[in-house]
C-alpha cells in the first residue's frame, strides 16, 4: 500500500495546521485525517541529492516498519534535524519514540 503524502495543498494543510512533537534526531508534525499518509521534508542544508534521497529512503524503510501498529487516520511529515550521519536504528529509534509519545499506535489488549 502506498501511504505518500504527494500533494502540495496535503503538505501545506499538514504545515499550517498541524501539531509538532520533537526528538533528537526528527520532528513530527501530523494532523488528523481519513487516512493514514506520510510525507518527508528534507531540505537542501543536508547536503546533495544523493545525501537527502539517503535520508528520505531511511525514512521510509523506518515508517514502514511501523504501518502496520499504526492508528490509520493521521498525515505526517518528518523533518530530519541536521546530524553528520543517519542511521536506519537512530532514525527508527527516534521515530518510535515520537509514534509513543504521541500515542500512535493501536491499543493492544
């Protein structure tokens, strides 16, 4: 299933209307919605293209690892922090900390 957040306006809503919470390593701004999409905002101060698409495919292999314990009516967008070097494990760290703090995740019983 593809969950990308595409549009400008999604992008824009989520941006302007949207809560933030914050790691070491990301913020999180997520806005409720229908359905469950995702978008990654890396800008042009973490380097070359091959740098930011590094860090966007770390991105995605981290959130899809979380899909499927995931409550399915949020957008969100990460925005990685500036770092010398992201790894998958810090970055999945990271974004399970931000999914718990702002209780994400399906209840379990």
């Amino acid at each position: 299933m593809d969950y990308r957040l595409k549009k400008e306006k999604d992008f824009n809503k989520v941006f302007k209307s949207g809560k933030r919470l914050f790691s070491s390593r990301l913020t999180l701004i997520y806005l409720e919605e229908k359905t469950l999409k995702v978008g990654y905002a890396v800008g042009k101060k973490h380097g070359t293209s091959v740098k930011r698409n590094r860090i966007k495919r770390i991105l995605r292999e981290s959130f899809r690892s979380f899909t499927p314990c995931l409550r399915q009516n949020f957008f969100f967008v990460f925005i990685p922090k500036l770092s010398e070097d992201y790894s998958f494990h810090d970055i999945k760290k990271d974004m399970e900390y931000l999914f718990k703090k702002g209780k994400f995740f399906i209840e379990q019983d």
